[in-house]
C-alpha cells in the first residue's frame, strides 16, 4: 500500500509508538496515510483505539517478522 509517509517506531517501548504516531499525523493532511513500522506488541491495541477516538482509519496491518506494519488514513 503506498503511504505518504513512513514512521519506524522500532524498538519503541508503550507510550513512545502512539506519541510518536500522533505527532507524524499532525504532519499530515486530511485523507493521507502514515505507515508505522513498531515493535511494541501492545501498540496494536493502541493504535486501534486511538484512531477510533480520533477519526482516524486503519486501512491495513501486517507482519513482518516481529515488526508490526500499520498504514492509517487520517480522519
């Protein structure tokens, strides 16, 4: 899936992957996807349920490995 920008938050521990995803998204415009490479298995519940509060869409997850790909439409 094409992103318009890539975060790796690799070898971040829980609460640095969703601080930092938050700020990547506030670079973004309405309707660009943000790629988040992270390692953190907790994330992905994070993630879920912040971009739920926040409008925001998960449009795809996979992973590779033990790192963890996430690519989210902004709200």
């Amino acid at each position: 899936m094409k992103s318009d920008k890539v975060l790796d938050a690799k070898g971040l521990a829980c609460p640095m992957p969703i601080v930092r995803t938050k700020k990547a998204m506030n670079e973004l415009e309405s309707g660009q996807i943000l790629e988040v490479h992270a390692t953190d298995k907790g994330f992905k519940s994070d993630l879920a349920a912040w971009s739920k509060s926040g409008g925001h869409d998960v449009l795809e997850q996979d992973e590779d490995g033990d790192v963890l790909k996430f690519w989210v439409q902004k709200g």
